[in-house]
C-alpha cells in the first residue's frame, strides 16, 4: 500500500474521493487544502483518516471506488448496463475490444478490468475535452490494479480512423458503441468484427435502437437482444422491513447486442 499512486477516502455517506499520493499541500477538490503523502500517508484499509472537518475511510482502489470516485463530464454508462455487456459479448482475458466514444471512460473502466493483462482495449473519441477526462480515469485505474490491457486510445470519429483502429488490431471480439448516431458507425465498423464476436450499442431513445437494429442487419449482422435493464434498489423500512427505497425509477438506455454469425 506504500507506493500506491492514487488513495481512495470515503466519506460516512458513501460519497468517494480518489487522491493523487503525491507530496505537496495543495487544494484538493471537495477536500479542502492538505498533502496527502502527510495526512493520508500509509493508513491502512478500513482506518480513519481526518481531513478538515470531515473523518474518511480509507479504501482500496477497487472498481466500483474508482466508478464512484471518478472525474466526469460526459454521461456514464454505470455497473448495470456495463456488466450487461460485458456478460452479453463475453467479455474475458486476452479479448480484443473496440469502444467508441471513451466519454468519462464510466464503461471503459469497466471493460479494462475484465480485460486483464492479455487483453486490447482500442478507445475512440473526437471530443479532446471529454478524452482528457477518460484518459485520466484510465490512468487512475492503470496505476491501481495490478493487471491492465493494452489501450489504445485514438482521437476522432470512429468512422474516420478505422485505419488508425486497424494498425492495432485487424479483428474485434466485441465492439461498444456509445455515441449520439450508430448507424454510420455500425457501418464503419462491422468489417473489423470477428466471426463469433458481437458488436453492442448503448441507445438512450427508441429512435436510436431501432436505426441500430436496421444498420446491423444491413452490415450482415444478426440481432440477438434489444430491450433494457431494469434496476431497482431496496432498503430498510424506518418500521421494520424490507421495500423499495423512495426515489426515481430512473431509465438509462436500450442496449442492443448483435452478432456476426457468418465468414460471408
Ligand atoms: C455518452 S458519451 C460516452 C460515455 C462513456 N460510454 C462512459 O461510460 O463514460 C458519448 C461520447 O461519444 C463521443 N462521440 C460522438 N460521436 C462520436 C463518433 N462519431 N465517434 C466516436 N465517438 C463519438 C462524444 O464526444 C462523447 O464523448
């Protein structure tokens, strides 16, 4: 635990906070001004640790820490539809996976870990604002775990640097698309999909699952699930019990998963 580069404090209601372990007094968002090499320094998992006026747990930079913790600017896909996806397509040691756009990297964390060691991860995104900020998550994430895919990250449209996306991999196990519009994407890369492997799109309105579902048949692929995930958490009841919590029964998106079943 000495040498690790990142610390992860919770805060009693859960609230996560991901520090950089590197000396200096400095203002730390949502913290307050401190070095953390002094305040944090070797504490052990589960200890306190008093910042300010508030008291922190230390924790290991696990996934759903580093999730919780994380910088964000563009909508993330969160643990239900990620783990979805990564159970749909499969997803394990030593697979090639293509993600468009990277965003937040919310998903892209969640691909890295199950990627292991052997694993390509190839990440796509136009916008270097959003980049920026997904490329820091992954770097928090690379620095905390003990394996870690190869990743490839290249900036720009993914209908326009498929080539680039060719000179790391020539064939993907599954391909995450992310993105505003999917069918051009689809178009752009179904070729680059290996048989057997599937593609997924992450579609927040119908309109958007449906033009997926056309563009996937037209790229010869065979559509095997559309629909969405429902989540709902429970809690204790203040008079005994079990219920569902109060609070908004929230929609995040149509997930739809298809396969290239034919060489042809
Ligand atoms: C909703 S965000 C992705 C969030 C990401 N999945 C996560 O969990 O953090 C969609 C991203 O797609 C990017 N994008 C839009 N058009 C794209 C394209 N043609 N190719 C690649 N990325 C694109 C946007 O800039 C944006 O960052």
């Amino acid at each position: 635990m000495e040498n690790e580069s990142w610390a992860v404090l919770v805060e009693p209601e859960g609230k996560v906070h991901v520090v950089e372990m590197t000396p200096g007094v400095r203002k730390i968002k949502g913290l307050g001004v401190f070095d953390p090499i002094e305040t944090i320094g070797d504490t052990p998992y589960g200890s306190s640790v008093a910042v300010g006026q508030k008291n922190l747990t230390r924790m290991p930079p696990r996934l759903p820490e580093l999730s919780k913790g994380m910088l964000r600017r563009a909508q993330t896909i969160s643990a239900k539809d990620a783990g979805y996806f990564i159970a749909r397509l499969g997803i394990g040691a030593g697979d090639r996976i293509l993600e468009a756009g990277l965003g937040s990297a919310g998903l892209s964390m969640h691909i890295a870990h199950t990627l292991g060691q052997t694993g390509i991860h190839v990440t796509v995104e136009p916008r270097s604002e959003h980049a920026e900020v997904g490329l820091k998550n992954m770097l928090r994430a690379k620095q905390s775990w003990p394996v870690f895919p190869e990743h490839h990250h290249i900036e720009g449209a993914i209908e326009e640097v498929m080539d680039q996306v060719a000179e790391h991999v020539q064939a993907f196990d599954g391909i995450i698309l992310d993105l505003p519009q999917h069918p051009s994407a689809i178009e752009a890369v179904a070729p680059m999909l290996a048989v057997g492997g599937r593609i997924a799109c992450y579609c927040p309105v119908t309109s958007q699952v449906e033009a997926a579902w056309e563009s996937c048949e037209a790229a010869g692929l065979e559509v095997e699930w559309a629909g969405e995930l429902m989540e709902r958490q429970w809690g204790k009841a203040s008079k005994g019990g079990m219920r569902p919590v109060n609070g908004p029964f929230g929609h995040t998106a149509f997930l739809l998963i298809a396969q290239r079943t034919s060489a042809e």
